[in-house]
C-alpha cells in the first residue's frame, strides 16, 4: 500500500462556521446603510431648514399710494449779518469837524438818537430816506418837507405829513433837540408893524406918509445837518470817526451795521423758479432746523471770481435760532413746496420692455404668476414715481 509523504502534503481549505449566520449579518449591515442613506437624502434637521430658509429669495413688495411726488430743490447758503451803511448828515456845514462822539463800537443807534455834533450843530438819526438838502423855516413845502415829516413819524413821533412845514412839525423837532441839551438855531427876520403906513404932522399941521418902522424878530430853522438817514432808524455801530475828524463821503462819521441777521444763498437758473419772495423756506444747518421768509430775489448774476453764476436769494427769520448761528455757518435752504397728490409708487417698482414702462402684481389665488399692469411715468422724485395706471387701485401690492 502506498504512503503518502508528510512533506509533500497539500494544504487542506478551511470551511466557514456557521455559513448561514453570515449571510444574515451581512443582510443586515447593507439594510442599514442603505437605510441611512436614504433617511439622510430625504430628511434634514431643523438647523439646516433654517439656512435653507435664510438663503431662499422672498418676493418684496409695496402698495401703489396717493402722495404728492416734486423735485425738492435745496441750495447752499450762509448766515451774515447784514449790510453796512456809512453815517453822514445828508447836509454838512462849511467845515465838517466833529466837535462831539457820542458812539462807540457795539453801541447801537436807535431813532431820535443823539449821535454826536459836527461844527457843534447836533446829529440825530432818523429812519431813511430823508433827503434834506436845505435849512428849513417854518411855512416851507415841498418834498424833502414831506421826507421830513414822514421819518419823525416812522420814528414814532406825531407828526402828519403835509409836505408843508407846520407848527407841530416845528415843536416836534424843537423838542428833539431840548431833550438833548441844544437848541434850534434862529435867524433874524424884518417884519413890518401891524400898521402898514404911519402919518407924520408937519411944523404946519400937515400930515405927511412916512417909511414904516422895521421891528426885527428871529424864528427857528431846521438845519439840514441835524439829521443823519439810517435805515429803520436802527443799527449796530461798526466803527466811529474820533472827535476833530472831518467828515467826508468816503470818511463818514460811523459806520453801523442795519437790519437783522440774514441767510444769504444762490439759485441757479433751473432752481430759482422755486424761489419767490414772500414765500417760506426750510433753513437747515449745524445741527437745527428753522423756518423763514424769503425778502429778496436778486436778478441773475453771470458769477466770476469763484461765484457760479445764478440768482443771489436773501432770507430772513425772527426764530431765535438763527441768532445762535455763528456768522458764515453754511446751512441748507428748502423751499416748501406744495402739490397736488397723484397715484405714485416706489421707482424701485418700474420696470422697463420693448412694450414700454409696467409694474408686476404678485401673484394671487386666481394668478399663479405676476401680472404684467403697463403704466405711463409722470415724473419722479425723491425715490417715488408718479404714473399713470388704469388697471392700478390705490393700495393695490406690486413687486419691487
């Protein structure tokens, strides 16, 4: 019997236990995986629905409305304080010295106001224009009598004015000049006695006509250099010439600063339609806002130097913020603008095809897509455009 040789021998296959159990286990593993899988692609966790929801688009809309859509115009503007005028007697004597100052800088000058003496006749201000060209007596007429009158009477003195120089006007003025201290020059006038013709007997009886005798009485004048023209009558001095100057037109005897506090700005051309005096602006700048009146459109300048050309526009306030404005603080001037209300929706609204400018609805139970609504643009202003839209309600959403 043959042997088989041990060194020879080949190697015998090894045999799984349990065969069956195995193929279960590995049913099971791929189930679950497979399980997972698809748990994993079909569901998600709240974390992720919420980026999701972050990053999806939201469809924004606003409402058609009823408002009014202008073009606001806004200028640049600085505050001043107001024109400058030269002090001078619109008359002055032979030899203009001033004899007395009674103004200094920062005083102000108000009607009836005694400012001083040039060739010791006293100057008081009164509220311009007055311009007295002549010494006045009393029965004198014409206009620089009512120019006169007129400026004792806005100075508030009662005095009416007839362009004639009457008692009351004389007494005003008389007075003015005693409550300062001086009084009215005079001058000698030859007046005849009551009786124009005087008889004179002769050695023989005879009467004979003799000359009149002359009584010589003195009336009041009005010096023309009594009186200096300031604007409302009122203004801060500047500066003031020293006693012993001579006053001339380009030296005057003060210089004071008239009228109140101003915004000054400039229009151009296309803006200064806006613009009308009387009318009320918006002044907006160093942190306030206040309202004020236009005074003043000036005619249209071509500019230069730096100045752009257009409209000068000078506006006024009685709002005490203006006074806390410091002069040259630029500041922005608004005008108010009125208008009618129009059907108007945001420009973010409009859009633009071939066919021409539409807006789109958003979609609705009986519209499953936005709705195409064409509208006819008006005009467009501060982020609102005005339209015209038959097949639009006021209220009605639109995509923006």
């Amino acid at each position: 019997m043959p042997t088989r040789n041990k060194m020879t021998r080949e190697p015998a296959l090894s045999r799984v236990a349990f065969p069956g159990r195995t193929i279960v286990a590995a049913s099971i593993v791929l189930v679950a995986v497979v399980g997972a899988f698809l748990l994993g692609k079909f569901t998600t966790s709240p974390r992720n629905d919420a980026l999701v929801a972050a990053t999806a688009s939201i469809p924004a809309t606003a409402h058609v409305e009823r408002r009014s859509v202008v073009a606001q115009t806004v200028v640049q503007g600085a505050v001043s304080e107001g024109k400058t005028q030269r002090i001078r007697p619109a008359a002055l004597p032979e030899a203009p010295v001033i004899t007395r100052q009674l103004l200094q800088t920062g005083s102000e000058v108000t009607p009836g106001a005694l400012l001083g003496s040039i060739a010791d006749v006293p100057v008081f201000a009164l509220p311009a224009p007055l311009p007295l060209y002549r010494d006045l007596v009393g029965g004198d007429e014409g206009d620089d009598v009512a120019a006169l009158q007129s400026s004792l009477s806005r100075a508030g003195y009662a005095v009416e004015v007839t362009g004639r120089l009457d008692w009351d006007t004389m007494a005003t003025v008389i007075s003015i000049f005693s409550e300062a201290g001086y009084s009215l020059p005079t001058r000698p006038i030859a007046a005849p006695p009551a009786d124009a013709v005087e008889e004179e007997a002769t050695d023989d009886g005879a009467a004979t006509e003799q000359e009149p005798s002359v009584t010589e009485t003195v009336e009041p004048v009005i010096p023309a250099a009594a009186f200096a023209a300031v604007e409302n009558g009122r203004g801060t001095v500047i500066s003031a010439a020293a006693p012993a100057h001579t006053v001339t037109d380009e030296e005057p005897f003060a210089t004071v600063r008239v009228g109140d506090r101003m915004i000054t700005a400039r229009a151009d051309v296309a803006s200064v339609e806006q613009f009308s005096e009387g009318a009320t602006v918006t002044i907006t700048g160093a942190g306030t806002t206040f309202t004020g009146t236009i005074e003043r459109v000036g005619a249209f300048d071509a500019g230069g130097e730096g100045r752009s050309p257009g409209h000068d526009i000078v506006v006024s306030s009685t709002d005490p913020k203006l006074a806390s404005l410091n002069t040259g603080t630029q500041v922005q001037v608004k005008p108010e603008i009125t208008a009618d209300q129009v059907t108007a929706v945001p420009v973010t609204a409009v859009r633009h095809d071939d066919e021409g400018d539409y807006v789109l609805v958003p979609p609705s139970e009986t519209a499953q897509s936005p709705r195409r609504v064409s509208i006819t643009v008006i005009t467009s202003a501060g982020g609102w455009a005005a339209i015209e839209a038959p097949g639009l309600d006021i209220g009605d959403p639109v995509l923006i």
